[in-house]
C-alpha cells in the first residue's frame, strides 16, 4: 500500500471510529473508550505520511510546518481532512 492510499484509508477508518466512539460515550454504550483509542492509534497511519509530506514541500514556510504539525498532532483527523487536497497533489511541491 503506497503512501497515498495508506493515508487516505486510515484517514476515513479513523473518522468513522471516531464518530462512532464519540456516539458510544455519549450514549453510554460500552466500548466507547475502546473505540475512541483504536482510532488514536489508527490516526498514526495518517499522521506519520502527513507529516512526511508537509516537511518535504518545499513551498511550505517553517511557520507553516510548524502549523501543520501543531494539527496534526493535536486535532488529528481534523487536520488530516482539511490537508488531504494537498496530500493528493503529490510530494515537493
């Protein structure tokens, strides 16, 4: 599996563990927890190709690596929605 889709799959299997778990805690289902820490450790098949990618552009000015980082580790699937145009386009850009 190249890098591309690694990245495109364990983004969409993270979303939906995640939505799920979240639906899970709220309704006080069991598992909820489980769920919610399966899909952190799923979001390490995004992040880590993610993070690859941001530091390789060559476009990208520090400030900006550093902002991605900063998503990437602390608002993960979030940021990896909002950064998979740009994981699409391809590396050193």
């Amino acid at each position: 599996m190249n890098g591309k889709n690694l990245f495109r799959v364990s983004l969409i299997i993270t979303t939906i563990l995640n939505v799920v778990g979240v639906i899970c805690k709220i309704q006080h289902f069991p598992y909820g927890g489980l769920l919610l820490g399966i899909s952190a450790l799923a979001s390490l098949g995004f992040v880590i190709p993610g993070l690859a990618d941001v530091f390789d552009k060559v476009k990208y000015k520090l400030n900006e690596k550093l902002m991605w980082t900063v998503g990437f580790i602390f608002l993960s699937w979030i940021a990896g929605i909002l950064y998979w145009p740009e994981f699409k386009k391809g590396r050193a850009n």
